[in-house]
C-alpha cells in the first residue's frame, strides 16, 4: 500500500464527551494495530469528505486507537458522526513523541487548555501507573467553562486514586463554580515544583502555550525540559504536501512535540 493511502479502520465504539466531542475507538479492519508513542497522531480521513490530524488520545481496551474529536469543520464533524461499524481511512501514526522517560526522577508539569489535555492524557496516564519513578506530579488544565471540560471522570481518578495534584480553571465560570478563573498560567504558581528539576508538556491554542511556556521558565524551568506540541501546523504529516513549512522547521517531520527552546519562534504564527 502506498504510505499516503488510509488503511481501513473501524469504529468499535463512540462516546459523547462534550455537545460537539466524541471519542471513537479505532481498530484496522486486518492486522494488528501499530503501536504508537504519547503524542503521535494519525491522518483521519473521513471518506468523501477529506482528512485531518488528529491526536491519539489512548490505548482501547480493545487494543485499538482512541480519539478525541471536536466538531469544527467538515472533515471532523463527518468524523463526529461515525457510528460503530463504520469504516474510516487512517494513516500514521506519525510524529514525534512526548519525552516521558526524559522526566523521571523529576517533578513533572502537564498545562493543558480545552482539547489539548487529549494528546496529553497518554502521557498523565503513564504518570500516574508509574508514579514512583517521577517526583511531585501536577496536572493543570483550561477549560471555557465547567461544562466544556474533557474527561472530568479522568480528572478526579487521578487526583484521588494516585494523588496526582489537579487543578482546573475556567474562563467563564456558572453559578456552581467554586474554583479558580483565568487561564492556565496563572496555575503555575498554585502547584509545587522544583523548578531546575522539573519536566513541563503543555498543549493548547498557541497563546496559551506562549503564555504558560514562557511563566514556567520565568519560574526557572530550563526552556529545554519544557515540551510543546503544534499538531494545529500538520496538513499531509508525512512531510509531502509542501505546507508543512514553519522556517526553519518542517512541522510535519520534525513535530508535533518540540521543545519551548524550537518552538517559541513559531508559536506568534499559530496565534488567532
């Protein structure tokens, strides 16, 4: 099969997250699924409609892929609407990884702002099975308001089953809200960390990546153990569509996970 071909997949299972969010479990329709690395992604393709990257959210207990899909176009809301049994096209995985081994025996931060604490689950998830390899762990995590926020079940199990610190913030806080309000950054100085001992993976809209990148190394976290992901740059993730280019890097071959010290020139492009 040519490399830019979708292999066939099919949906085994949908769940709503969110009014506009789903996860779907993915396996290919022959042969194992090939493994993938926390942060990687696969090319979706949405037959008739086109593809898009999208991040790997986790393992399936069934062995296959999961991924967290938010409605925003054509191709993810085709995607959106998949029900078991249907068949759509993957290829990939493709790109770089988060650099979880690269973190042990420190503190870890995981920042994460609305669906980019989905490429980031693998990696808490990891954490928190092997907690007494890393120090403090402290996941903090954006959100629009409380009703738009993924995996809250996640959220508390990790907080009360492995004593992982979670805090959440809202943007636009209801009646109920009793926790804090602003953006992720401003967490930064609510968890406890050793900063020149300290791993950071952050992921979200690209100011909230500037913002909170740039808070943790002010704290004194090295700008090379703080690690960003630019999924949103990835158009064919194969490096052969030509637009792929982020000077002087290729996004499609050298991302999506890249240091704060690659990535903090190009985070102004991914900015609104």
């Amino acid at each position: 099969m040519h490399p830019m071909t979708p292999a066939p997949y099919r949906v085994c299972s949908r769940r709503p997250d969110l009014a506009d969010t789903v996860t779907l479990t993915l396996r290919p329709v022959e042969g194992p699924c090939p493994p993938f690395l926390p942060g990687q992604f696969t090319m979706l393709h949405a037959p008739g409609v086109g593809e898009i990257p999208i991040s790997i959210s986790g393992r399936a207990r069934s062995g296959g892929y999961a991924q967290t899909i938010r409605a925003v176009g054509a191709v993810s809301g085709a995607l959106c609407r998949m029900r078991p049994g249907d068949v759509v096209g993957v290829r990939g995985p493709y790109g770089t990884a988060w650099d979880v081994p690269a973190a042990a025996g420190l503190d870890v931060v995981v920042a994460a702002d609305g669906l980019g604490l989905a490429p980031l689950r693998p990696v808490v998830r990891e954490l928190a099975a092997h907690g007494s390899r890393y120090g403090r762990i402290s996941v903090i995590v954006g959100t629009r308001s409380p009703a738009t926020l993924v995996y809250p079940g996640e959220l508390v199990r990790w907080r009360d089953l492995h004593g992982i610190d979670v805090k959440i913030t809202v943007d636009h806080p209801d009646r109920s809200w009793r926790g804090q309000v602003g953006p992720v950054a401003q967490l930064v100085d609510r968890i406890v960390f050793e900063p020149h001992r300290t791993f950071a993976f952050v992921c979200g809209p690209g100011v909230m990546m500037r913002v909170t990148a740039a808070e943790l190394v002010r704290r004194g976290v090295p700008a090379g153990q703080v690690a960003l992901s630019v999924e949103r740059t990835m158009k064919c993730g194969a490096g052969r569509c030509g637009h792929h280019r982020l000077d002087p890097l290729s996004a499609c071959l050298e991302g999506p996970v890249l240091s704060y010290e690659r990535a903090a020139g190009l985070l102004a492009v991914m900015e609104p």
